[in-house]
C-alpha cells in the first residue's frame, strides 16, 4: 500500500504532464505594439519628471496566428 501511492502520484503527474504538452502553441503570435509605443512621446511631454523614453523591451501585444 506504501509503494503504491508515490506510484500513482507519479503516474498521475506524468499523465498532466502529457496532456499538457499536446496544447497548440502556435494559435497565437507576438507583435509590437504601435498604439502603446506612440503613446509614451506624449506621457513625456505632459510629465515634467519623466525623461527619453528608451525602450529595451518594446511593448508587445498578443494575437491570432492566421490559419494556413
């Protein structure tokens, strides 16, 4: 009984796991995003502390991948 119980956590982990790799990660495509992007030039005209925006990581938007 002792043996058995790590046994089917363990099958039940792998199981998750499995079904967890099988998702489509390809439904969905990264962007930049130009309306965020444009707005930071005004924020630092209306802000007196805020300086150049320098952006390092651009903003980015999630949407559809288009289907083939």
């Amino acid at each position: 009984m002792k043996k058995s119980i790590p046994t089917i956590i363990a099958v039940a982990a792998a199981l998750a796991l499995t079904g967890c790799s099988t998702l489509d990660t390809n439904r969905y495509t990264y962007q930049l995003d130009e309306e965020r992007m444009k707005q930071a030039p005004a924020l630092t005209r209306t802000a007196a502390h805020t300086g150049h925006v320098v952006w390092v990581n651009p903003p980015q938007k999630r949407v559809k991948a288009e289907q083939k």
